[in-house]
C-alpha cells in the first residue's frame, strides 16, 4: 500500500486499473472497432468507448457504477414531457436497435460528471481516495465531503437548449444546454469549481465542459436514410422542447450514486446559497 502513495506509482495503478475495468466487461472486439475522431475531429466513432461502457451493442444497459453531481429535471415540467415525447417516438421508430435509451424517469443534467468504476483514470477519481477503493467505498468517502460542503450558487440554475448545437450533436440524442446569459454561465463555471475542489480531480475538458441531457446512447451508426429520418425528427422535437419551456431553472443541485444509466439515487441535496 505504500507504493500507493507515490504519485506515480498512483498515477500508473490509475491507468492499470481503467485498462483492465474495461477489459473486464468488454469484449476484446469492441474496442478493436473503438477509437477517437478522426484527425480533424468531425466524425465520431460510434459507438463511442463511453457508449460501450455504458450500454451493449443490443442497446441494453451495462452495470456501470458511480456518483456525479446532477439536477433531476422537475417531474411535472412542460419540457420534461415534451422531451418525453421525442423519447417515445424513438422507442417505437426503425432506429430503436440502433440505441441505447436512458430511463425517462433518470432524466438530469449533469453538473459535474464525478468518478465511476469502468474507466478510472488520474483526472477522474478523487485524489484523496485510495486508487484500491471499491466504488461503494469512493462515494461513501466523496459523499462526506459533499455533506460538509457550503457552495457559492445562488439557485435557480437557468439553462436553455441550444438549437443549433442540438441539431447538429454528431451522434443521438442528446440535448445541448447552456447557461442562459454570462452571469448564469459565470455562476455555473464557478460551481464546477467548487466542485471540482471537492472531488479532488480536474476533469481534462473542465473548462470547455458542455451541459447536456442525455436521451440516448448510440449503439450502432445509422445508415444515410436512417439518419435523415433521425435528423427530421430531431429538429422537429427539439423546436417542440424549446417552444414547451425556453428557459429550464433547475433547482438543489443532487450528490447521487448510480448503478447504470437508468437510475440515480439522491445521496445529499448540495448546499447552495
């Protein structure tokens, strides 16, 4: 265990243990098939190495352990119900094989993504958690230090969906939300902030961090008529979502634990003021 507390020694123990996470519960022949975008970063590769880790290729949920820190959407919210609308037509439509759907009832924007069991890594688990830490034993720990926590954010946290951005997310379906002015893009930063001090870890893209809801995961690339039949519905569903709530305030931002994509339990509601 000493060895453990040498940074490098950490670091490389980080590293092992992503690789073989993801071998344990991965065939080897998906991540022969995964890889990053192409040298100018405009085609994905779908599905993508969090997809696989997320979802089989049958679009069935894996088990994929964790804790974030997210904002539910408010069950009784014209958005909610409209974007439940886009979920169910997708459910009955000709590109249900090609997804991975996330549970209506899980429903959130994420605020900070937090660490999860699959793909630990040096800039995604807490540095004051021991690298050997099952994942029940890393929110036990990461959840003590939410409840003494007091952050600086004032509430509501006001969002929209980003039309332009939606419409033209390279894989489905997700929702792409932005702060509704500066102040509320300054309140939101800051509390990634804070929030990253408290985990312990900086996300690598922390700074250029995009809000999202996700609908689904995408399992399988749509062919050239698929994906003019998913571009048509999307634009069409995200023009309904907009027009059914243009402005989205998100309420007491949720320290929750999960076992998959399709639920998160409330740990602690974050002190906010």
């Amino acid at each position: 265990m000493s060895l453990l507390n040498d940074r490098s020694s950490r670091r490389q123990f980080l590293i092992q243990t992503s690789a073989l996470s993801a071998a344990a519960v991965l065939p080897s022949a998906l991540f022969a098939h995964s890889g990053s975008a192409d040298a100018q970063g405009k085609v994905p590769q779908i599905p993508s190495r969090d997809t696989q880790l997320k979802f089989s290729p049958d679009g069935a949920r894996r088990a994929f352990k964790g804790n974030t820190v997210i904002c539910h959407l408010p069950m009784q919210s014209a958005m909610r119900d409209a974007i439940v609308e886009f979920h169910d037509e997708l459910a009955s439509s000709s590109l249900r094989p090609k997804l991975g759907l996330t549970s209506t009832d899980s429903y959130h924007m994420t605020i900070f993504p937090g660490a999860n069991d699959q793909d630990r890594n040096i800039s995604g688990w807490p540095s004051y958690v021991p690298a050997s830490a099952t994942i029940e034993e890393c929110s036990r720990i990461v959840g003590e230090k939410m409840a003494g926590a007091h952050l600086n954010c004032a509430l509501p946290l006001r969002v929209r969906v980003d039309e332009s951005l939606t419409v033209n997310h390279p894989t489905a379906s997700t929702l792409l939300m932005v702060p509704v002015d500066d102040a509320e893009n300054t309140k939101l930063r800051s509390l990634r902030d804070q929030l990253s001090n408290l985990y312990g870890f900086r996300l690598k893209n922390h700074a250029q961090y995009g809000f999202h809801i996700t609908m689904s995961y995408q399992v399988h690339p749509f062919t050239e008529e698929e994906q003019a039949t998913y571009r048509a519905m999307l634009k069409l569903h995200t023009q309904r979502i907009i027009e059914a709530k243009p402005v989205l305030e998100l309420g007491i931002p949720e320290y929750c634990t999960f076992p998959d994509m399709f639920r998160f339990e409330p740990q602690k509601l974050l002190v906010c003021s």
